[in-house]
C-alpha cells in the first residue's frame, strides 16, 4: 500500500526539497563557520542543486508534438535524469562519509584532509605548463603551497597519530600520491578502504539504491546496457512503473539527507523538530528502514 504522501511522487519530492530540506539547511547555515563546516554546506548545495535539476528532468524536458489538450506528453531524458541520480547518490555518500561516519571532530577533520589532499593529486594531473595561459605559473605555484600545508595538516592531525603505520597505509601514500578517503574503521582502529561502489553499499544500503547506482554508472558511462535500454524506450511511452522507483529513491535519498544533517547540527535538529508530525514520522521512518538494512 503507497503512503499518503507517495500518491503523487515529484509533488511530494519538491515538497521535501523546498521545505524541510531548505528549512533545516538555512538553519545550518546559521552555525559558525569553519573549513569543514563551509565544505560541509557546500556539499548540501551541490546535492539541492543535482535534486533541483533530477526534479525537471523527471517532470519532462519538452513538449513533444503528439501532445494535445487532453493528454500532455514530454520527453523523458533517460541519460540525464540516470546521470544526475548517479550524482546525488555520490554527493550524499560523500557527505556522509566526510562528516556524518565519524566519531569525533578530529576523524572527521582527517577524513576531510584525505579527501581534499586527493583533489590536489588529481588536480596535478591535469596537463598544464607555466606558459599555457596567462596566471598558469601562479596558479601551480600556489597549489604546491596549498598540498604541502594540507600534507602538514593531516600528519599532525590527532587521529592521524593514534593510527598504526599500516593502518594508514591503506588509505594514504603520499610517495605514490595514492589517497583513499573513503574507508571503514572499527573501534580496534583498522580501516577498510572502500571503492566509490563500495561506499554507496555502505551508506544506501538497500539494494534498490546498489543497482540503480550501477544501473545509472551505464548510462554515465555509455555503456552497451545503456543504448540497448534506449533502443528499447526511444519513442515509447515510458510508464510509471519505470519512472516511480528511482523518483522513490530520489525521495529517500533526500530523507536521508535530511536526517544526517539534523544529526551533525544542532540549530538544523531544533528547526526539523518545528515541522507538521506527519512529515517528521515519514522522514524519520525512511531513514530508520534503510539505516537498519
């Protein structure tokens, strides 16, 4: 049986995004600022402005020709709207990793310096010489300034220093600029890195969430599974019974959201607490099912 309030699924989800999701991130927001605390909104950003875009895409882009009064008809995008899932999945993972998975600032602290040490590595990557644009040679310049003091941040950070060699060596080898910010730890302190799959495994948990994240990697991907499901839905209507479950994902995923917030701020928990019952009793039971999976 549908929940009340999954009788129209994008209705709702808009709801879920203009209000309790916006109310409890304003009230974040209010909190004083750090490094972290900033990453940390800007990553809730990133996430409201994937679900804004999944939104419209899913309502359909364009008008087609076949609509009439009676009965309007729109493109559905299938790449776009897979694509953009994918990234919501990565965002939230990603912000529950850095800032909601550990148990002290000091975790927190070094699992944001991983990742941000990680960025830098692959920003080297990029093939850029001193004399390819005007400011080259600064912006390379500052760049090494930058890794160096994050390096120096993270190895003397505390929890850096409460962890074994070889527990570190897992997730961070700066000789082979090798950085692995997605990990496991257990409370004897050994670590499990964990692969981009591996991570949202850990935090969707349900399998719904598992195999749309790889469902979705074909399409971002343009892999064979990808086309061949386009060949199969080009020009045909597509039913509800495709679009519901991941504008049912989509919705949960925002649960969650919403829920990990409130758990890391205070000012976000009193605002999530002004909300109707019935809103707070189905936010809190979407998250409660898949975190108990």
């Amino acid at each position: 049986m549908k929940h009340p309030f999954e009788e129209n699924l994008l209705d709702f989800y808009e709801y879920l995004l203009l209000e309790p999701l916006k109310r409890i991130y304003l009230a974040k927001k209010a909190t004083r600022q750090t490094e972290l605390i900033e990453f940390s909104n800007l990553l809730i950003d990133k996430f409201a402005i994937h679900s804004s875009s999944f939104f419209h895409l899913s309502k359909g882009i364009i008008e087609l020709k076949k609509s009439g009064e009676e009965v309007k008809m729109t493109g559905y995008d299938l790449f776009t709207v897979n694509s953009t899932f994918r990234a919501i999945m990565e965002n939230y993972s990603t912000f529950n990793n850095l800032f909601v998975e550990p148990k002290t600032q000091s975790e927190s602290e070094f699992r944001f310096l991983l990742w941000k040490i990680d960025g830098l590595f692959d920003k080297e990557r990029f093939d850029i010489s001193e004399d390819d644009f005007e400011g080259a040679r600064e912006i390379l310049e500052n760049d090494e300034i930058v890794l160096s003091e994050t390096i120096y941040r993270l190895e003397n950070n505390s929890f850096y220093g409460s962890l074994e060699r070889d527990q570190l060596d897992k997730v961070y080898k700066p000789d082979k600029k090798r950085v692995n910010w997605r990990f496991k730890i257990d409370s004897d302190l050994k670590i499990t890195p964990m692969t981009i799959t591996d991570l949202i495994k850990h935090t969707c948990r349900t399998k719904g969430f598992i195999n749309n994240y790889r469902y979705s990697s074909t399409h971002t991907h343009t892999n064979y599974l990808a086309i061949e499901h386009f060949k199969q839905t080009r020009g045909v209507p597509i039913s509800d019974k495709y679009t519901d479950p991941i504008d049912k994902l989509a919705i949960y995923i925002t649960c969650l959201m919403i829920c990990d917030i409130c758990e890391i701020d205070l000012n976000a928990g009193n605002a999530f607490e002004a909300l109707p019952e019935s809103i707070k009793a189905y936010i809190k039971g979407i998250n409660r099912a898949i975190k108990n999976q």
